[in-house]
C-alpha cells in the first residue's frame, strides 16, 4: 500500500470522525497567580466544533485520491 492510499484513508476516517462525532474538547492548565508558596491554577475546557463541511469534505478528497491517486 503507498503513501497516497494511506493518506486517502486517513482523510476518509478523519472525515467520518468529524461527521460522527461533530467536534472535541480539550483542556488548558494555567497558573496565573503564584504568591510564595500558594499557587493557583485554573484549568479551562475548550470546545472545536467541526463544521458538517469540513467533515464531506474530507471523505470526498479521500475517495478521489483512492479512487485516482494510484492510476499514472
């Protein structure tokens, strides 16, 4: 299997992810304020939605370069 297959499937799954699921989350630990020995951090939720787009455009450019990314 070459590399533009690999590729191709990646896009394709990274595109049904982003369908199926619609986005993610992830979490971002600052310390903002240390005084001595207290510190204080404060931990913040992110959220990225993936836009419905995005997502068929991924399975789209996937099938296209499985389908035409092998022929020379």
């Amino acid at each position: 299997m070459n590399t533009i297959k690999l590729g191709a499937l990646a896009l394709i799954v990274a595109g049904l992810l982003g369908l199926g699921y619609g986005g993610f989350s992830y979490t971002e630990r600052s310390q903002p304020v240390k005084l001595g020995p207290i510190a204080l951090t404060v931990d913040e939720t992110h959220s990225v939605n993936v836009p419905v787009w995005a997502g068929l455009g991924a399975i789209l450019l996937g099938a296209v370069l499985l389908v035409f990314g092998s022929k020379r």
